[in-house]
C-alpha cells in the first residue's frame, strides 16, 4: 500500500478528571494501492470518524493502537529526512479554506514559502514562476489572485487557491476533507473538476472524504462507507452504489431523494394533519 491505516484505533477523553472514554476509530483498516493511481472517497454521516481518520493519514494524530504507515514505513517511527518527504508526497486540502490562510499575509505567501522549503525554487521569481503556472491550471488568474488577503477572494477562489498549492509541491496522494462543502453549489463542479484533473493528468492518488454519496459515485473508484469509526464496507463504486451489502449503505443510498419530479420523495410520510394553503 502507498498509504494506508492498518487496525488503527484512537480514543479521545479518559484523562485527567478519569472521565469516560470515546472511541472515535475502532479497528479500521484502509489504504490507497502503491500501483496505478487511485481515488478511493470514505463516505459517512457526520461523527462517523471520517476527519480523525484523515488527521491520521496526513501525520497529524498518532493512533491509539495500530499502524499508519506510507511506502510501507510506519509514519510514527520516520527520521527527520523521511518525514519532510512524507510531508510533501502527501498533501491536503480541508473543509474551510478560509481556516488555511494566515489573514494577516498576502496569498502569494501560501504558495511561495512552499515552493523554497521545500527545495521547488531557488529564487523568489522561480517560485512565482511555479505558482502562477499552478494557479492557471486550477482555472484562477495569476494577476487578479496574487497580492491580495484571503479575505478579498471568494470561497471557492480560497479553495481552488488550495487546490494550487498542493499542486505546486507534485503530492504522490492529495487527501481532500469535505473539499466543497462550503463552497457554492456552482463551483462544487469546478472544484471537483480540478481534483480529479490533477489524478488523471498527474497521477496523484486522491482520498476524497464527504458525506455526499453523489459526488463519491462521480469521482472515485472505490467507496467505503464509514459509520461509528468502522467501517462497514469497502468496494468497487458501482458494486457499493447499485449492489450495496451493508444495511446502513443501503439505508444512504435510499436516503437519496429521486430526480424524478413526479416521484414523491416520502417527506410527509407518518405526519397527521393537512399542510397550510
């Protein structure tokens, strides 16, 4: 596996007031193939473990039992070498990309400080250089996003400012966290559109997490679907979609209202009395 979670449990509470312990993974096992690039989404219902598992994967959060290991070599045990590789082969892109920028600089500080840490550019105008290539390819222009603070960009602009970033440092796996949940519903095409552009186009491994099972079935290749930290099943998409196993997948995919305008979505179903005029 390129990288993956191998039995993983984490518990949060249990400290010093003696109070009782939550389980937040329980015993999960997952992982992105080290072969042809993948894109595997974890769905689930919020509070399902989805974002602890993703702060595991990114090196974040160290497990309460099990392994989170990449390449093979267990993440808690690399050297200081290993882990700056480990911290530019892998990268993210969160739910609230407001939440990702220093407000008090420029954006161009988000994509140049990147590119000289981490050895991309030997000079200021070769960091730029890269950071505008990557801002063009996500679909922003260089001249209207460079020099200003987050707060005059739109979500959607912050998010696919993010997007650039990762691009930027060439990640072998992108893990995305609900990455358009909080963005209009006119952009979440957009967004997507890029994720899956850097996986087909640069062979980045992508773990797509959302609790939308429309846009899991769109882009991924696999599916597994995660509830009270477990995860109950793991699969092919269609396979997931079209022939679920588990109760509770089915009970996701049912809970998906037709398009269908003639088909009632049973929202009234068990109430009394009749709706005001």
């Amino acid at each position: 596996m390129l990288l993956e979670v191998d039995k993983v449990e984490v518990a949060f509470g249990g400290g010093i007031g003696g109070g009782p312990r939550k389980l937040a993974l329980r015993g999960v096992s997952l992982g992105l193939p080290a072969g042809r690039p993948s894109i595997l989404a974890v769905v689930g219902e919020s509070g399902s473990g989805k974002t602890t598992l993703t702060r595991l994967l990114l090196g974040l959060l160290q497990p309460t039992a099990g392994v989170v290991r990449y390449g093979g070599r267990e993440v808690a045990a690399m050297d200081a070498a290993a882990r700056a590789g480990f911290r530019r082969e892998v990268q993210a892109v969160f739910q609230d990309p407001f939440g990702a920028f220093n407000p008090f600089y420029p954006v161009d500080r988000m994509l140049l400080l990147p590119a000289r840490r981490f050895g991309l550019a030997d000079s200021r105008a070769a960091a730029r250089a890269l950071a505008e290539a990557a801002l063009t390819q996500v679909g922003l222009r260089p001249a209207e996003t460079l020099g200003r603070y987050p707060h005059q960009l739109s979500g959607g602009q912050r998010q696919r400012l993010m997007v650039a970033r990762a691009l930027m440092l060439r990640p072998r796996v992108l893990v995305a966290d609900e990455p358009v949940s909080m963005v209009d519903a006119s952009l979440r095409a957009t967004i997507l559109q890029n994720l899956f552009d850097l996986h087909a186009q640069h062979g980045i491994s992508l773990l797509y997490v959302t609790h939308d099972l429309a846009t899991a079935y769109q882009v991924a290749d696999r599916i597994a679907v995660m509830r009270h930290g477990e995860v109950v099943e793991e699969g092919d998409a269609e396979a997931v979609i079209h022939a679920p196993r588990h109760p509770y997948t089915r009970a996701l995919v049912a809970a998906v209202p037709p398009p269908d305008p003639t088909v009632s979505w049973g929202l009234e179903d068990g109430l009394e009395g009749e709706a005001p005029a």
